[in-house]
C-alpha cells in the first residue's frame, strides 16, 4: 500500500484538478460476451495525493474461471461471499460522483463502469482518459505499454500484487506523477491535467509538443 503523498515533487494544491483512476477485475474481456466484474477500486487524486480510496469485491452471480483465478488470485469463493455487484457499483459511482476518470487501457474499463451502471440504471456523465494511450507518446521506447512493464521501465514503487485492482490502480497515480515529471522537464507543463491526458492520447509522438502548446494557449 503505497502512502497518501507520492513521492514526486508537485505544484501548490491549488494547481491541480481531482480526477477519480479507476480499476476493474473482471471474468472476462468483454461485458458483451457476457463477462462481469468481479472487484473495482479507485481513489480520488488531486496534486500528488490520494486523496480518498475506494476498493470492493463484487458478486455479480457469475462464474469465476479457472485463468482469471490463476491471473488475480480472485476465487469464486471470494466472490460469493462479496456485496452483490448493484451495492458496489451503487457505492462507488457515489463515490467517484461526476470527478475526471482516468483508467489504463480505458477502453477496456470504460466498457465495464458503463455496463455496471446500466445494470443500476445509472449513466456515466464524465469522461475517461487513458494512462496507457499517453504512455505511449510520452515513453515510445518501452517494450511494452502494459501496467506492469510501465512499472518496471519506469522504476516505479511496488503497490502489491498485479491484477488486483487497489495495486492496479495506485500503480496508475505512480504512473501519472512520472508522466507529469517527465513533460514538466521535456515541455514544462505545470501539472498534467485530465484535459491533457484526453489530447496526448489521440496525439502523435512527433506532435506531443504542438498539442501541448495550443492546449495551453487556450
């Protein structure tokens, strides 16, 4: 478990928004291939800071696979003895309220938090910004852009076991303060805000530079 403060250097609190980073595990690849959430984290970050941390297992009253259990180390057991999916997703949507998501590969937890809420008859308002389609401009090199090479590329802090979603999850704040770092040296940003996180990712390595420029021009 990783510490309230991040160990980066920061702006004054008053330069930073509060986002909300999001994880799911989950029995499958996709909720239209029948696959449920089996846990969901996520904290409120604000300049360095976790704020507030939010994590859950969650009976959705699905079958657990053998793989998925080898993958997080989450049973069927576990999940039965979880709150029902409806309470978590209740209390974590209250939770994260209309606050910036970010997730890393977005797309994949986007199609979960949607699913989920429309399973509760909720609507996600806000939009999501992805930790991985920004890593790939910001470190082109790396072998991979998958949480765990990140974390090993980077030298990031340990947050405890892989693929389960409160590790995941703090392991994306690690992530996000080393981008933020690295595009303060290479651009000097004061902090990266989720608008920009939403420009990065659609931006071509070579054009990292212009886009940041127009955003802060604005």
């Amino acid at each position: 478990m990783i510490p309230p403060r991040l160990a980066y250097e920061k702006q004054t609190a008053d330069s930073a928004e509060s986002i909300a980073i999001i994880d799911f595990e989950t029995t499958g690849l996709s909720p239209g291939e029948g696959a449920r959430a089996t846990e969901i984290a996520a904290i409120i970050f604000r300049n360095g800071h976790i704020e507030r941390r939010y994590q859950s297992l969650m009976n959705a009253g699905v079958y657990v696979p053998a793989f998925i259990t080898d993958l997080t180390g989450i049973t069927n057991e576990m999940v039965r003895r979880a709150p029902s999916a409806a309470r978590v997703m209740q209390e974590v949507a209250d939770f994260v309220g209309d606050l910036p998501l970010v997730a890393h590969n977005a797309s994949f937890a986007r199609k979960f938090w949607d699913s989920e809420l429309a399973l509760i008859g909720r609507k996600r308002q806000q939009e999501f910004a992805c930790s991985m389609l920004v890593a790939r401009r910001v470190y082109p090199t790396a072998p991979n852009h998958k949480l765990g090479t990140l974390a090993t590329f980077a030298n990031l802090p340990n947050t405890g076991k892989a693929h389960r979603a409160q590790a995941d999850v703090e392991m994306t704040a690690h992530l996000l303060c080393h981008m933020e770092v690295t595009l303060a040296q290479r651009f000097q940003i004061q902090y990266l805000s989720h608008a920009l996180l939403r420009v990065l990712q659609r931006a071509k390595v070579s054009d990292i530079q212009p886009c940041i420029k127009k955003l802060l021009a604005r």
